[in-house]
C-alpha cells in the first residue's frame, strides 16, 4: 500500500509540476494506474476472499481501458486549444 501510495503521490506531483498538458500525460497515465493496481492488490490480499477479487476486478479493468481515452483527449483538447510548447515536438502530426 505504501508503493501504491508513493506513485499516486508522484503522479500527482507530476500533473502538478509539468508545463503543458502533452509532457503532463505520461505522468498522469503511467503511475497513478500501477498505483491503483497495487492498493487494490493490497486491499484484495488484507480481505483474502474471492468476493474481493471480483469486487476490484471490474475496477482495474475499466481503470486500464479508460485511461488511454482520456489521455488521449486530453491530448487533443492541448492540441486543440495550442496549450503546448511547438519547439518541445519533434514532429507535429496534426499540421496539415
């Protein structure tokens, strides 16, 4: 719980302390799903019963299918919204 807690913290620090929303998704993806995963490895492993296992599963599930939408609409709407740094990419994909 305590390692599930630290990477919630990072991502937090990390949605926080970057620039633009395209440098602050990685942050916000990347560790605050391991840290759900693990506090709710955590929490089926302190109840030890079957029951807990499919309560949290649905929640993990949903939490690694989400994630990538909304990070990818967050990307679109910085890029919609030129809430980004154009120097920071090496190749802008969306330019016509």
């Amino acid at each position: 719980m305590l390692v599930a807690a630290a990477l919630s913290l990072g991502a937090a620090v990390g949605i926080v302390r970057f620039r633009d929303p395209l440098v602050r998704l990685h942050a916000m993806a990347k560790p605050q799903v391991l840290g759900l995963a693990l506090a709710l490895a955590a929490i089926v492993v302190a109840v030890w019963t079957w029951t807990a296992f499919w309560v949290v599963l649905p929640v993990l599930v949903f939490q690694l299918f989400l994630v990538p939408v909304s990070t990818h609409m967050i990307a679109r709407a910085g890029l919609r919204s030129n809430d980004y740094r154009h120097e920071d990419l090496l190749v802008d994909d969306t330019e016509d």
